[in-house]
C-alpha cells in the first residue's frame, strides 16, 4: 500500500472528499485510514462514515495546552498507523508534537497564493487589495501559519465582479485538483526539500504565462 493517510478537519471536508475519492480511483496511491476532527458536529466526518472509513474526535480542551491536545491527536492518528497527515480545513494551529510524529509528512492547502495572504478571509482580502490573481497552495506544515514550503500551487484570475464567495468557489474546484496531485507526488517519492524549495523529481513544466486583464501585443 502507498500512502497511509490521516485527515483532519473541522467543518465540512469538500477536499477531504477529492482526496477520498483519488484515493478510491486510483489517482492517489494510498489509503485514508482515519478521519479525525476537533468538532463532533463535522460534516466530514459524515464524509468519511459514508466512504467506509473510520473517525475520531478529539475535541479542544480549552484548560489544556495546544500541545497536550497534539499529543492526543498523535495517538489517535498512530493507533490507525498513519504514516501522512492531511489538513483537509483544520482550524486550528499544529504543534512541533505534531510535527515531530511525521517529519515532513504533514500536508495542508490555502486558498491563496502564498506567501500572500495567509491565515483567514483571504478571497477578500485579495479582492480588497485589488489583485489580479489568487489561487490556492498546497504545503508542507511548519509551525507558522501557513509559511512550510509550497508543494504545488494553483493560479485563478480575480474577475472585475467577483465577491469572496465568487471567487472562492473557483478557488475550491482547483483546490479539489492540485490537493491529490500534490499527495500523488508524495507517493511516488517525488519530493524533496532543500531549504525553502520543493523540488519534484523528474521537474514539471508549468503551464505557460498568465495575465489579467490579457495582454494583445
């Protein structure tokens, strides 16, 4: 078996379910073992009931530290044998707990072009700073918000007319894309870290030059 996967979310896991359904196609070489989440009432795991696959809750202990709920989540993900961790819209922030269990193995997606506008709301605040471009980025989690290094990240135009939910929908649909590639590339052993860099072995052309509005000479 490739990948053994571990997803955590917190609300509704649309990603969770591109991930769930690549994994059954065979467009991602692994399994998700377990779905675990902080909130009992999320819709992903109904998610993962209905693909046949196990969950977990471990809620937030707001007398506890951030690291002795971390220790929780470990445990649970190792109880499934869990060798990859998904963040699949987990809202809240990982320790070096965490981290320290799957030494470049844990994985999240934005929906903006990082390094630009991290943390929440950020279809409108790329909107409210007039950028032409916005995007999604799928990343290797460190301990700063939203700042590991970009796996694979991918390019939507911000159209004259568009409000947050506009522009996130189509945001959403490429999210859905480039979240299973970029766990493909990890199955295949195609990725390495050099300093801030992913690198993927054998390299991949993009796709060409964008512009907005479009460029006639």
């Amino acid at each position: 078996m490739g990948l053994k996967i571990g997803a955590i979310a917190s609300g509704g896991g649309s990603n969770l379910q591109s991930i769930l359904e690549a994994c059954k196609d065979g467009r991602i070489d692994g399994e998700v073992l377990v779905v675990l989440s902080d909130n009992p009432q999320a819709y992903a795991l109904e998610r993962a009931k209905k693909a046949g696959v196990p969950t977990a809750v471990v809620e937030l202990n707001r007398d506890g530290s951030r690291e002795d709920h971390d220790i929780k989540v470990v445990a649970a993900l190792k109880e499934y044998g869990v060798d990859t961790v998904v963040l699949a819209g987990y809202m809240l922030m990982v320790t070096k707990v965490l981290l320290d269990a799957f030494p470049d193995r844990v994985i999240n997606i934005h929906p903006a072009l990082l390094p630009s506008f991290p943390g929440l709301h950020v279809q409108q605040a790329a909107i409210d700073y007039g950028a032409k471009f916005s995007g999604c980025t799928v990343h290797f989690v460190d301990e700063d918000m939203d700042s590991g290094p970009i796996i694979i990240q991918a390019v939507v135009p911000i159209l004259d007319d568009d409000t947050a939910e506009t522009l996130g929908g189509r945001i959403l649909k490429e999210e859905h894309r480039i979240y299973p590639q970029a766990l493909q590339y990890l199955a295949e052993g195609r990725l390495k870290i050099v300093g801030r860099r992913v690198l993927l072995d054998p390299a991949s052309p993009g796709s060409g030059t964008l512009h907005n509005p479009s460029v006639s000479f």
